[in-house]
C-alpha cells in the first residue's frame, strides 16, 4: 500500500512551531531561520488544504486542524526516534560522522587521532571535509568543527583551538632585489588571501601599514592550497601557527614581521544537545574538547 505523506521535515517543522506556540523559538530549536519555519508551514498547510495556526499579532495558536494533527506526529516522531536510537546503540562500532574543515583536519586532527583510538578502540569515525558550516537539520552529520566565534543559535559550541594571524612567505622570495625591511615594502609582493581580505585588514591597521592596498593579490578558499602556494613562493600568506608550524621548523616559510593578529574567531566543537546522548559521539565531542 503506498503511503501519501507530506515531507517528514515540514511534520517535524510543525511539531516545534505547535510545541513553542511560537516561530522564532522553533526556529532557534532547529537552528534555521524564522523564514524557513513559514515557508515549512505554508507547504503542509498547502498539503492539508486547512490552516494549522491562527496567526494574530500577540500569539499563535492551533487551529481544530492542527491541535488534531498534533499528537499524531509526536508521537510518530517519539516512535521513530525511539527505534533509531535503540537500532545505532545495538551496533557497538556504528561510524561518528564529523564534518571537519580539510585544514584543520591535516593540520591539528590526524596528528592526534591515534590517542583517540587508542582510548576508545571500537570508535570508528567518518570524517567529512568542507568549509562550508554544517546544516544538522538538513544533514546526516553528529559532529561538526567549525570555524567561528562560537555564536550558533540551538547547538553546544567548545572552544579546542583559537587562531592568530602572522605574515609567512617562502625565504627564496626574497633572494631578488626586493626585500621585506618594513611592512610598507609588502606593496612590492603578491598577497595571498584566505577566502577573504579580511586579516590582511586587520593586521594592516594592527601594524600601522596605511599605504598598501589589503584587498589585492590572490583568493584561495583552502587553507592547505594557501599555504602551499607562500611555500612554493607565489607570495606573501597570513599563516596560523597550527598550520605553519612545521614548515617554519623546516625552513620551507619563516615570518618577516613579529606582529601577530589576535582575533575572538576559533575552532570549535559544534553539535545539538541530543546527538550527545549516543555513547560513541559523546566520547568523540570529550575527546575534542579535553586537547585542548
């Protein structure tokens, strides 16, 4: 028997928009905005072909439709919620899926992943590379690290590695006639540009420079690529010491300039409240937040 259902996401928009009496606070539940919430509810009210809220300036209330749906959905969704915990916390080695940026991943995960697995043998992990910020009500993700001042409506949100900034380029970049004495003197090189001009701004005004142009030079969105080019000498980087570390040990970048660009942006460790309630990704989000 085939079943006619509306999108499982619009049923469960409506259980938190009915729940709270309130948009906005549904939106904040579900980390997605107040837009998406009425567009969610004008589709399954399309569905019905009935209202399911009496909307007035002051309140929100359930229309006879909506206070009969109600109860129905919740419990589906206890149901189905029930079941799938109970089916992942049968499978003692069911994979954590972590949605990572590839530079933090190269730079400061992989290097400490043994400890992980050494502590907890039976983790297996599914890592997901993107600098994109993770959608959880849109995505089959447990875990996120992300990049950001930890400001992310409906989720838990760990500090595990705060960024500085501090120019690096390749020492044979300066083997011709121009030569680094003074920041003024970046007007003769390339800049290179981490998705955007921002750093090279800030550290412009941090370090007095006011006659060379931050925003020109080149854009590279990833990180690793960004520092691979300042190594390969295409120009001057802003580099993380995370990041930069062992090319500096090994002679590969050194820094021109000891003014260094402190900024309220860091990784940290993202996820809803309840993902936290399945053993393997509570180990894995410890785990994080104990590195640092």
């Amino acid at each position: 028997m085939q079943r006619r259902l509306p999108p499982l996401n619009s049923l469960r928009t409506f259980e938190a928009a009915a729940r709270h009496l309130n948009f906005t606070n549904a939106a904040e539940e579900l980390c997605v905005t107040q837009a998406a919430i009425s567009h969610q509810i004008k589709a399954l009210e399309g569905y019905l072909g009935a209202p399911l809220f009496i909307r007035s300036p002051r309140k929100l209330e359930l229309t006879e439709t909506g206070a009969k749906l109600l109860p129905v959905v919740q419990n589906a969704l206890d149901t189905i919620g029930h079941t799938i915990s109970t089916i992942r916390s049968e499978d003692d080695v069911a994979p954590v899926s972590l949605s990572v940026a590839p530079s933090f991943a190269a730079n400061w995960l992989l290097p400490r992943l043994d400890s992980l697995f050494q502590e907890h043998p039976t983790i297996e992990l599914s890592l997901r590379h993107t600098n994109a910020p993770v959608d959880f009500t849109m995505q089959t993700v447990d875990l996120a690290v992300t990049y950001g001042q930890g400001k992310w409506r409906g989720l838990l949100a760990e500090s595990i590695l705060e960024i500085d900034f501090f120019p690096v380029c390749a020492p044979k970049l300066l083997q011709g006639e121009k030569s680094l004495a003074s920041a003024n003197d970046l007007r003769h090189f390339t800049l290179l540009h981490d998705s955007d001009h921002r750093a090279w701004s800030e550290w412009f005004a941090l370090a007095g420079v006011d006659d060379v142009d931050p925003t020109r030079g080149t854009v590279i969105d990833d990180t690793n690529v960004l520092i691979q080019a300042a190594v390969d000498g295409l120009g001057v980087a802003m580099g993380s010491e995370p990041f930069v570390r062992e090319h500096i040990s090994a002679g590969r970048l050194m820094r021109p300039f000891e003014t260094i660009l402190t900024t309220d942006y860091a990784y940290f460790a993202v996820c809803p409240r309840e993902h936290l309630s399945r053993k393997e990704v509570r180990q894995v989000w410890d785990w994080l937040v104990r590195q640092v």
